[in-house]
C-alpha cells in the first residue's frame, strides 16, 4: 500500500462517522431540518410505515421523538460528515456549524482534490455505489510519485467492511438501524443496549484431519451471546445484511485489482453466525428450510395467498389437524374431545390459538414445521402409520402463512414423548429462530396447554388488512369436528362451526329473516355418497302440491348478519362458495363436505379445487344427487298426492328449475339429464318410466304426434287412471293406420327438456303420416358416427369460428323461427323409409322441421350439407334460413311462398358483407320445381280461428 493509501484509510477511519455527532442545541433545532419530511416520507411512507411507527411509540413520545431523530441522523450522517469536509454549510441534515468549522481548519492543509475524495470515501460506506469506478478509482495520484497515489476503491472497501464489523461491545456499527429489520426497531433498541457481542475472530482453515492450515482464512465468525430472544433477533437479522455486502466487496475486488501492478487483497466473503447464542434457548439455532422442488410445484399454476384471511384460517387448520390426529391416535371423537380456543384482541391486534391436539416434538418441529412445503401427513411413513387418518394439511406452509399479517409468531408446544415442552420464537421468514425448553411442570404457558397440545400467538400488523376475526372463521370453518371457540376482548366465548351440513342449514333457516313465518314448509334433506356428506332445503307447495328446491335471493346472501351455507368444504373448510355444482347466477339452500381418501384436492391457497379429475368427479357426484331428490319427489307425487305417473313425471321441469336455469358445467348437466328417467314409454299395455341413457341401450322406439291423441292425454293425466295410448287411440277409433307395434314415447312433447334431450340424443329413422287421423308417427333411433339428417344450427356453429353472420340477419332469423316454436331445419343426407307423405316437402316434428329425402329441395341443399367447403357450408346456413322466410308452408303451389324465400334471400345476399358464392337462381329453381309439393305436414296444422269479418250481424 501506498503513503497515500495509508492517509486515506486512516482519515477515513477516523471521520466517517463524525456525522453521528448530536448536541442538544441541534436536536432543540431539529425543525428547521429535513428532520418532518424524513419521518413523513421515509420512515413511515413506506409500505409498512403505520406498523413500524406504532411499534416505536411504545416506547414513549419523547424517547420515540428522540429515536426517530437518531434514525434522521443515521440516515443522513455520511452525506453530513461529507458536506463538512467539502466545506458546504447546510441545515438541511441538521444543525451543525460548530462540528463543520473544526473539521475545516483541521484539514485545510489537504489539497481540494484530497479532501474531495475524502468526503466521497467518508459517505460510501453508507451507499450502495462501490462498482462506480469513475468516482472510486484504483488509481488516483496526488503527486509525482506512485507512493501519492491512492487506491481509493480498496480504502472504500476495507471501510465498508469495517464499518460493518463494528459490532463488539465496544462499538456498535453505524448502519445498524438502517439496515435490521425495519419493521422490528425494538430488536435494534435491545441489541444496542445489550451490546453482547464478545468478539470478531478470523476462521481458520482446516484440513482433511481437522487442524488449521496456513492459508488465508475468507470466514470471518462472530460470537455473541445475548439474554434475551430481542438482542439475537436483531443482531442475526444484522448478519444476514453484512453477509450479502461483504460478498458484493469480495467479487467486486476480485474484478477490479488483478489488473493493478500493486498487490492488493481483499479475502473476506463469508460471515459465520453460528456462535450467536441466547440464554436459555436450545444453543442451536433453527431457521426455515425450503423443500424447494415441492415450492415449485405448488406454486406452479397458482397464487399462494391474496387474502389476509387465509393465514388465519391457515393456522386453524393446522389445530384441527392436530387435534383430529390426537383423537383418531386414542381411539375417540374428537367432535366430544377436540378442543380449540381462539382468543382476539382488537385493540393489540393479538390473535392466539390454543389446542390439546398432538403437539410437535423436536423431530417434527426440525423436519417438518421448519421445512417450508414440508408436510408431515403427507410423508410415507406417516400414512403408513396412520392409514385411515385425513389431514387438511398438505403442502406443510401453514406457518409460512402467518408472517402475511405479522412480524412475530410464538408457538409454545407440548409432545408427550419429549421431556420438555418448546417455545418457539420466529420474528422474519429469512431469520433464524430461537427454541426455548419450558418444564411441563412449572411454566405457566405449558402448563395451560396440558399433557399435549399447541398454541400460537401472532400479533397483527396495523397495516395488514383489517379483517373480521369471526367473520373470517366462519367463512371458512364450518365443519372443524372438534369443540371451537372464539373469545374476543375477554367476552363470553362463542362456538365455531356446526356438527354436520344438515345441522348448517337448520341453523340458518331458523335464524335467517326471509324464512321467519314461512319455515314450517321447508325440509332439510341430508345425503352420504361416497365420501361426500351433501345437505339441501326444499319448499312445498301448497297450491300445486309439490317441493322445489330453496333459492336464495340476492339480498340474503349479501346480508353479513347471516352467512348463508353454501359451498364445497374438503375435510370441514370451505372450498368453494356457490352451492355445491353450481358456478354463479341464483344459488339453492345446499352445503356439502367431503371427507376421507376420496375427497378431492385443493390448490395452493384453497381457493378451489384442482383442476383434475376429482373435480369433475364431484360435480358429477353433487347434480346425481340433486336430480336423485327429483327423482324422489316425482314418486311422492304419485304415491302421497296421488297424481297419475302422466302428471308426476311432467312436474319435472318445475321440480327441478333451480338446477335447469343455473350456469354450471354444461357436459355435466346434459350427462345427469341423459341418466334421469324423464320418458313414459308404452310396450303393449305396460307404462315405464325411463332414462334417455336406458332407451338408448334398448334400441329403437316410436313417438305419435297427433292433437287428438295429445287432447285426451292431457285430459286423464289428471286423473288417477293408468291409462295407455293404445287404449286412448281405441277411443280415438283412428280411420287411419293402426298405432305402431313396438314401444311408444308418450311424453316426448311434454316440455323443453324431454324434448331437448330427444333431440339431441337420438334422431328420426322413419316417418308415417296420416292426413285421415292428422297425425305423424316417427321411429327413432340413438344417434350413431352416420347421421341421417343435418341441420343448418351444426352449419351455423362449423362457421362461427371463422365466419360471424351479421347482426340484421341473425335477428330476422330468430323473428322468423318465433312461426317453428324456435326450432331448427334439417335435411336428409340418408334413406329415411316414409309413408302418406307423398304431397309433401316436409314435416315438423317437435321443434324440427325435416326437409324429406327424394324431394328437388333436399336433391340440391344435400351437396352443400355433405360439403367440407367453407363456401359451401356457409350457402347451406343461409338457404336453411332463407326456407323459414315464408310464414304459411300448409298448401302448396303457392306462388307467394317461392316469392318469400326469393325476397328473402336476394336480401341477404344484397345486405351481407360476405361473399357468399350463393347460386340464387338454381337455389330458387329447386324451390320450384318442388311447387307442387311445397307443403309442411303438421299434425297440429288443423286449426282455424274466426275473425271478425266471419261474423254475420243481426239487428
């Protein structure tokens, strides 16, 4: 080193933290500083500003003042001892002329340049800025010679360094405020007082045997021992900030000096904190480990935590898992055994949770409770142990969660197999933590907990979200098992959740407003299936007799005084909110909870269930037995009001209402509909009732549309005979054909449902017509890979991935089908068999109209139906809409209907924007050619009504 080095260093030394100085004249002054917007904006601008603020008033208004202006002086000293060497006079960092006129006249013998890049050294060990090599050069000369010449990158680094060592009894670093914890400045308050640090020692290098070599050592170890957990806490949270700088040092030296001609040398990049102890706490100090392959999977994918709450509700699941698996280890109930207090002060923000579940041992506490994504019920060992037992826990961050709304956890834990009971302090996710070994005996908070068990204590951050604690566990507990409480500010304790979701339920409808006078009619049903425990409420009827499903208003639900029961719970906790199969809109009276090795998996921050196949399992689940309780209530309504199978099954749609008219998973829905026996079908003179899945299975079947036929069902479906259609067509004595042997379909019309199932699951293979009787009769069959017929909604729905029909056209389209019951048009593409229908080009059936196979019309619609062309498929979208243009299709040959459909589709084409590669003419020529035949066969089509002008006045 150079004599300039030499000057520097020492200088330095002796200066940079002169800055510190304060008199009493200054802090009198201190308004006339930067001092007010210092603490407006740095100290509690800050994210966590009210928190740190509220701490440091503890300790009265005029140390708190007293603090928080030492903290200025901290903050600014190096920019102050800067300015006085530079010769700047400023009130700005204080009041401070007279330390600012001595240091002057002792360095006006120094060169401007020297004593400018002296103030610079003096302020960096308070910045951040070591790798500006332009204002930290290795070689600055002050003179002609090499040795005038200063390293003032190495004088800045060893500074720092020593600056950050600083921590013996003798001396207490400068940047120590600034840079512990800031949210914990009572931790720095202790350590300053306690000042425990006994030395700062180079750590040898050992050899293969264990002894000390000669090499240079790079571990600098710190031995400090401290009285209480506060000085360890603040002195630890210390290191793991001088580590981090020391390292940046270490690799910004190693860049920068090889390529100097003086040997310059900076070993130091480790700082070794192991022989920082506490008195009275296990001498080894523990800190969280991060499974960091489980970390990463549970966080793929998900948020971790958005809401406050969550790590209250986090920290309650891990009780009830405690206290279940206390239970199930000794054979009782835990619902008469368990037992959680909770405790809440709103005024400290204090939250304990106290349990007499299993409690940890120290093995547990190390290998798991300090393993963040480590979960104890999931190891094998444990399941191997414990088979039959189900945690909520999986993924082992519970406590992890904790420190979302505090700065400090203690946890005081009782393990019958361990000697001693532990009381675990933890002030940082990044700290270390202290362990302190509590005689079951005499300590008080060991005592309280018993023979085994745990509780944990947080205290809130003033700036976390506020939150109600009640509220917040009621959202979320409802099913803990296990006797809960919950004290707040010393009152009366209250219980938390309910036995069962039945008892959930009754409890709300016993209390809830909108049920006051009107619950004598509601039932609450409860069903267990395969792990999943589905409670509901239905309503009777008085006036039509039955029991629909309760649904809940708008305004109930957001009613906070009383929290509906709805939802998912897995293993008690809620899941998710909308009634249990639904996703959003009205929501029905229904809670479930599903338990057991079968109950489904949550993501990360139980926010919903994973997106597998036990979710979808669930939801099948859920619906089955919804539609199970119609089910049941249809045959209520034949054997206890006596309504005839006719009149029960067609109650269906009204019966079953809140589960039709909600959004949920459409797949699901449309699988449950298929399973659910919603046909009457006939064979010979027996009457089923039957599920679309159990008609497909059977083959094929036959329906018969006729108003006659239809007018007199309607007319004994209220009575209480069991009568046929074949005995009611005998009355008909049809002139026609005879109805067709085999099963019949009696309901197919009955309401939007059968028929939609109808529709969808199976299509027409036969068609026979009888203009005698009025009526159409059509054999059906499941739908197979060959279709028989195609409709112009399938065309529709291949183009809108691509191709969007404008607005004008489709809302004239839907004017129009107002005429076809809102149905849709299909066309031939195979050999359908038919029979008296010869005059005709079509027929409706159901919500259908069917262009029949052999006419001109369906000869040209069916090259573009079969097409794979995009043209070709979008002219046989609007040539079906064009053919529901005319509003009269009963007689043919009528020139208006052509003119119609002609009108209409020159329409189209002149208003689209489209290209639609449309062959009008030959279009309209196929239309024609089929005039005299351009006739709908509708079984109902036989109505006249008189108007006015039918009339004949008499006088």
């Amino acid at each position: 080193m150079t004599s300039a080095d030499w000057l520097m260093i020492t200088l330095s030394t002796y200066f940079h933290d002169l800055g510190l100085i304060v008199t009493e004249e200054e802090y009198q002054q201190r308004g006339a500083s930067q001092f007010n917007d210092f603490c407006s904006n740095v100290l509690f601008g800050r994210d966590d500003g009210s928190d740190y603020k509220q701490k440091v008033d503890e300790l009265g208004p005029d140390r708190a003042e007293r603090f928080y202006y030492s903290e200025f002086v901290r903050y600014n000293h190096a920019a102050r001892v800067k300015n006085w060497i530079h010769g700047i006079a400023s009130t700005k960092l204080g009041s401070a002329d007279t330390s600012a006129k001595e240091l002057g006249q002792l360095l006006n013998r120094l060169s401007n340049d020297f004593r400018h890049d002296l103030g610079n050294i003096c302020e960096s060990h308070n910045l951040d800025d070591l790798q500006d090599l332009r204002k930290y050069k290795t070689f600055q000369p002050y003179g002609r010679t090499n040795d005038e010449a200063c390293n003032l990158l190495y004088v800045a680094v060893l500074l720092r360094t020593t600056d950050l060592l600083q921590i013996t009894k003798q001396r207490a670093p400068s940047v120590l405020h600034r840079f512990i914890s800031p949210t914990d400045p009572i931790s720095q308050v202790e350590w300053a007082k306690q000042n425990s640090v006994r030395g700062i020692f180079p750590k040898a290098i050992l050899d293969t045997e264990g002894k000390a070599t000669d090499e240079q050592p790079d571990t600098i170890s710190v031995y400090a021992k401290f009285d209480n957990e506060n000085g360890f806490f603040g002195l630890t949270s210390y290191l793991r900030y001088a580590r981090s700088e020391i390292k940046k040092s270490y690799g910004l030296s190693a860049k920068a000096f090889p390529s100097l001609t003086r040997k310059y040398v900076f070993p130091w990049k480790e700082i070794d904190d192991s022989h920082v102890e506490a008195n009275g706490f296990i001498p080894n100090p523990f800190e969280f480990r991060i499974d960091q392959a489980k970390i990463l999977d549970l966080l793929t994918g998900h948020t971790l935590y958005n809401d406050s709450s969550v790590a209250v509700r986090e920290l309650i699941q891990n009780s009830i898992d405690a206290v279940r698996l206390q239970c199930h280890i000794d054979q009782i109930d835990s619902r008469e055994f368990g037992k959680i207090d909770i405790t809440w002060d709103t005024n400290t923000l204090e939250l304990k949770i106290i349990d007499n579940g299993t409690g940890m041992t120290q093995e547990v506490i190390e290998r798991h409770f300090l393993s963040v994504g480590s979960s104890r019920y999931q190891e094998p060992k444990f399941k191997e142990q414990y088979p039959k037992f189900s945690p909520i826990s999986r993924f082992g961050i519970g406590v992890l969660s904790a420190f979302m709304v505090a700065d400090s956890v203690k946890i005081v834990t009782i393990h019958p197999d361990d000697e001693a009971g532990r009381q675990i302090s933890l002030r940082s996710v990044h700290g270390k933590y202290l362990i302190r070994l509590l005689n079951k005996e005499i300590d008080p908070e060991a005592v309280a907990i018993g023979p085994h068990g745990t509780s944990v204590s947080i205290r809130m951050r003033p700036s976390s979200k506020k939150i109600s604690i009640l509220a917040t566990i009621n959202r979320w507990i409802v099913f803990p098992r296990c006797k809960m409480t919950l004290s707040i500010n010393g009152g009366e304790p209250k219980s938390i959740g309910f036995d069962s979701p039945k008892q959930a339920i009754e409890a709300y409808i016993d209390s809830a407003p909108e049920f006051r006078g009107a619950s004598a009619g509601s039932t609450v049903h409860e069903i267990i299936d395969s792990g999943l425990n589905l409670a509901f409420a239905t309503k009777y009827n008085r006036h039509f007799r039955d029991s629909a499903f309760v649904q809940l208003s708008d305004e109930s639900r957001r009613d906070p005084r009383f929290i509906a029961p709805l939802g998912l719970c897995v293993e008690g906790i809620r899941v998710q909110f909308p009634s249990p199969g639904f996703s959003s809109g009205a929501q029905i009276l229904s809670i479930a909870d599903c338990t057991g090795s079968s109950a489904p998996r949550t993501n990360v921050s139980r926010s919903a269930l994973e997106e597998s196949g036990d979710q979808q399992s669930i939801q099948e689940l859920v619906y089955r037995l919804y539609f199970k309780q119609v089910e049941h209530e249809i045959d209520r309504l034949q054997k206890d009001e006596g309504f005839s199978l006719s009149y029960a099954v067609e109650q269906f749609p009204f019966v079953a209402s809140a589960l039709l008219h909600t959004p949920t998973d459409e797949p699901t829905k449309r699988d449950v509909l298929r399973k659910f026996p919603l046909f009457i079908v006939e064979n010979g003179n027996n009457r089923e009732q039957i599920s679309a899945h159990a008609l497909a299975e059977s083959g094929e079947f036959w329906t018969v549309e006729s108003k006659t036929l239809s007018a007199l069902m309607e007319l004994l479906r209220d009575t209480k005979a069991d009568v046929t259609a074949r005995q009611v067509s005998e009355f008909c004595a049809f002139r026609g054909s005879a109805l067709p042997s085999g099963r019949i379909l009696t309901n197919a019309t009955s309401s939007i449902i059968s028929r939609g199932v109808l529709e969808t699951e199976f299509e027409v293979c036969e068609l026979r017509a009888s203009e005698t009787d009025r009526r159409l009769d059509a054999r059906w069959r499941p739908i197979g890979v060959k279709k028989a017929w195609i409709s112009g909604d399938e065309a529709q729905e291949a183009l809108s991935a691509s191709v969007r029909l404008d607005y004008n056209r489709s809302r004239r389209m839907r004017q129009r089908r107002r005429s076809f019951n809102n149905g849709s048009l299909l066309v031939a593409v195979d050999d359908v068999p038919l029979s008296g229908l010869d005059r005709y080009f079509a027929v409706s059936l159901g919500s259908r109209i069917y262009i029949l196979p052999g006419t001109p019309l369906q000869k040209y619609l069916i090259k573009f139906a079969t097409s794979d062309q995009i043209n070709d498929i979008r002219a046989f979208s609007v040539y079906c809409e064009a053919l529901f243009a005319p509003n009269d299709y009963r007689a043919a040959g009528q020139p208006s209907t052509v003119r119609e459909v002609e009108s209409y589709i020159r329409d189209i084409n002149a208003r689209s924007d489209e290209d639609h590669n449309l062959e009008v003419n030959e279009f309209l020529s196929a239309i024609e050619s089929s005039s005299d035949k351009l006739a709908l066969f509708n079984p109902f089509a036989w109505n006249r009504s008189e108007s006015n002008g039918d009339h004949t006045e008499y006088e």
